[in-house]
C-alpha cells in the first residue's frame, strides 16, 4: 500500500522526466547529431565506466570533497551564524564582511586556492567549503533573527540563565532553518564540484566531464557525468530531508 | 492589607510617522492578592500593551509597577504571562513543556509534578506529545499548566482562550475557575469578550479608546458558580456595553 502510493506520488515527476527524455532522444535522431549522445548512448557510457570500475573511483573521489568541504562549512557557517543572529555586536561586526565575500563566484576563488593550497583534494575542498559556508550562515542568522518575540519571552518569565534560553529555546527555534540551509548549502557544494575538479585533478565526477571533453569529444560520458551528480545531489537532499521528520523540528513544516 | 500590585500613571507612547501615538494615558489601579481583575476595552486600545507592562515585559514612559511593595524591574516567575497567541514550545512535547520553568528541582520530581499538573488541566496521556499534535484547546490547557506549575502568585492572561471556539473557551474559563478555587493567584486578564470578564473577574475595569484611560470600574460581587443567562449577569454586562459604546445590545 505504501509502495503503490509512493508510486503514485512520483508519477508525475517520472513523467515529466520521460518526456523530456523522449524529446532529447527525439532531437538528435532528427538533427542527425554525431557528437551530441541520445540517452541509449549515456547509459552505455554509464554502464563502460561502471564495469571498468571508474565510476565509482569519481563519484568517491567527488564525495569525498563534496563530504568534506560541505562539513567544514557546516561546522564553522552554524555556531557562526548563531553567534552572528544572537549577539548584535558580532553582527554588526562581520555582516558587512559576510556580505562582500557571499557574491564572489566560487570560479574567481580558483587561482587563490592554488595559490593557498596547491594542486590536490585541499583546493577543491576549499572551493566547496567557500560555496556552501554562505548560504549556511547566512540562513541561520535569519533564523535567530525571526525567532518569535512569544518564546523568547516565555523563556525569560521562567528566569531561566542566557545559556538555557540560546541552548533549549534559540537553536531549537532556529534548527528547521538552519537544516534549510544545509539543504541550500549542499545543494551549491554539488554546483561547484564540478569547477572544483577542474583544478588538475586525475578524479572525481568534475574531473570526469572535463576530460571526457578534453579527451575526444565523449559527450555521453559528459552527460552521463553530469546525470551522476544530479542522482547523487537528489540522494543527498533526500537524507538531509530526513532531518526533517524529527519531531521537535516537525512543527515548522504545514505539510 | 496592602494591595498585591499597585499600577501608578502608567503612560506609553508609540513613535509613528505622523509623531508620537499616545496608548496610555496615565492609567492607576491597584489588584488584591487573590483577586481576579479583567480588563476590557474596545480592540487596538492598548490592552495587551497595558498588560505587558505590568508583567514587566515591557517599559512605560511614565509611571511604575510595584508588586509586593516592591517595584518591578523585569518578568519573574512569580508572575507568568499566558499569551494571546500561545508560546508553548513546539519543539518539546508536552511533559519537557511543564519542566521547563521548574528550575532547583531533582529531575524526577521534576517530571512527577509535570506529569501530576497537566493530569490536572486534563492532559494525562498527553505527556510524550507535542504541541503540534494537539487541538487548540488542549494547547490552551498545556499553556496554563506550564504556568500553574511553577507556583506562581499571579497570572497574567492577555486574551487566553480568544482563539478558542465558543463551546471550548467555555469549558476553558470553567477550568480555570475550578483551578482558581482550588490554588489561589492573583490574576490579571485583558480580554475583549464582555461575557468572559463577567464570568471569570471579581472586578472589571473598562478602557477608552486610545489615548486610553479608565473609563469605569465594575465591582462584581456575584457569587460562583455564575448563571451567564442570568438577570444580574446580564445586566453586567448590558452596562459594560454601554460603557464600550455599544447600546444597540440594550435596546
């Protein structure tokens, strides 16, 4: 029963899928394309990195930095955010500077990262870190600063001590935001993977689209890159969605 | 006996684009300990501003707050304000919502005197629930057992059982005088329901529209249980009415 109405949910964004499949396969049969693939041509991509197993030596070599750089921005962008939300000097203070740096592309930090970091996994993590960290405080400050007036005020009839209110009443107000940002956060982590690996590495999803390219036009490795990252982000979110299901975060979500 | 809170010229004024808007405009009144006040006024008159200020969550321009002789600086527990909108913590069930405020406690009697208050506003069973799996009404209770809980001497109760439909905001005022009979507090309550003040309140103060003042002070000397059809209740309230200027109830 659950199974049939899972099925049923995801009907229409299966159909839609379909469709667009049906008319990219439709395109390139009528154009007449022999270098743009049609979706048959992907999966044989797909299934000729897999059985020479280096599918799977890319998509953990991208976990591994997507994994890494997201964690460290989330590590740094929540207690930094909340600080930032909570204490009106830190905001004062280091907004105008969170807000300079959010807009800078994370393509424009790549000479830097080198620069910093050298060639290996340390300049893509750090190019991932800078992506995602943004999103993440910048979600969790607005959080603390939306926090209703009626709680707060709740807490304080009780006397309770400023860490009891930031502890028991302030991040768990604001934890379905900041899971919100996390979603957001490692949504652009996935975004930047692929400029990331640009940066002379021998793996990883990005890297695999780059060189599919560069060495002789497989554009069905490219899409089948690409639909890789899509698969993946679409996992990932979905566990991230999980946190959503905890009860005491529960009440933020109508549905 | 002294009184339990002394309000002395209470004045607020709000900045606003055409220059100050005046709310309150010198307001006095005392409360006895024990007592229930109700206070009525026409809506954006300042009432929950009024009440705000007495509960110390709010600053006056002018005047004070003084309770048990002493003036009040900022919201203790020993006067707890229940919110017109609610302010149970929707992140903790039920029971985490009782424990809250009982701070110097062991955890066990912590949890014990939860559980045995919201058996008492009706809640039992409902201990490991959260907020969002409740009716409105059962909210409305877990509010008031969270406050009942930590013993406080007075309640302050800005509009509590206005978003309750009419059947259950009856059940609610005759649980809190059930309540009230059983554990004395002094209790302060704006409302804009005339028939909620003249079922709860021992006395009614009317407020005026803005820039508010006392208008009139009903003593209400009626006995509980109270017949709301009844000729005196009635006439309370017809006089109330007027008094808000609304005569077409009397006619």
């Amino acid at each position: 029963m659950t199974t049939m109405r899972r099925l049923k949910q995801a009907l229409p964004s299966l159909t839609v899928i379909a469709v667009l499949i049906g008319a990219w396969w439709t395109v390139v049969i009528a154009t007449g394309s022999v270098i743009f693939p049609t979706p048959w041509q992907v999966v044989n991509g797909v299934g000729e990195l897999m059985r020479d197993g280096t599918l799977w030596q890319h998509i953990a070599a991208s976990l591994f930095r997507v994994g890494s750089g997201f964690a460290l921005a989330a590590l740094i962008a929540i207690p930094l955010g909340l600080w930032m939300g909570w204490t009106r000097g830190a905001f004062q203070t280091l907004n105008p500077l969170i807000q300079m740096l959010r807009p800078i592309s994370p393509i424009a930090w790549i000479p830097i990262a080198i620069l910093w970091f050298g060639v290996g996994n340390a300049s893509p993590i750090y190019l991932i870190f800078i992506s995602s960290v943004f999103p993440m405080v910048v979600q969790t400050i607005a959080g603390v600063h939306t926090i209703e007036r009626r709680y707060l005020w709740a807490a304080a009839n009780f006397g309770v001590s400023r860490y009891t209110l930031f502890r028991r009443v302030v991040i768990p107000a604001v934890l379905p935001q900041i899971i919100v940002g996390m979603r957001i956060g490692l949504g652009v982590a996935w975004l930047v993977v692929v400029a990331a690996e640009m940066i002379a590495l021998r793996s990883g999803l990005g890297y695999l689209i780059i060189d599919s390219r560069n060495a002789g036009n497989r554009y069905d490795l490219v899409i089948a890159g690409m639909v890789m990252i899509g698969l993946i982000g679409l996992m990932l979110d979905g566990l991230m969605r999980l946190l959503e299901r905890l009860k005491s975060v529960r009440w933020r979500y109508a549905r | 006996m002294p009184a339990k809170i002394v309000v002395q010229n209470l004045t607020k004024t709000f900045a606003s684009d055409s220059g100050g808007l005046r709310v309150l405009d010198g307001i006095s009144f005392t409360v006895d300990d024990g007592e229930v006040l109700a206070i009525v006024g026409p809506s954006g008159c300042g009432k929950s501003t009024l009440l705000n200020i007495v509960a110390g969550f709010e600053r006056c321009d002018e005047g004070s707050v003084i309770i048990d002789g002493t003036k009040l600086a900022r919201p203790s527990s020993n006067g707890i304000l229940i919110s017109q909108h609610g302010s149970v913590f929707p992140w903790l069930t039920v029971q985490q919502n009782l424990m809250f405020g009982l701070n110097g406690h062991a955890p066990n009697d912590k949890e014990s005197l939860a559980d045995r208050y919201a058996a008492m506003v009706g809640l039992k069973g409902f201990e490991a629930s959260y907020p969002h799996e409740l009716s409105g009404g059962m909210l409305k209770r877990a509010e008031l057992a969270r406050a009942l809980v930590v013993k406080p001497e007075i309640l302050y109760m800005d509009e509590p059982f206005a978003a309750l439909d009419a059947l259950m905001n009856l059940r609610m005022r005759t649980e809190l005088l059930r309540i009230l009979a059983k554990e004395r507090h002094t209790v302060v309550m704006v409302t804009h329901d005339v028939e909620e003040a003249t079922h709860i309140a021992d006395r009614i103060l009317v407020l005026s529209p803005r820039p508010t003042r006392i208008q009139a002070t009903f003593e209400v000397s009626l006995r509980h249980p109270r017949i709301l059809t009844g000729p005196e209740v009635q006439e309370l309230r017809t006089a109330i009415l007027r008094e808000l200027g609304v005569d077409s109830f009397s006619a």
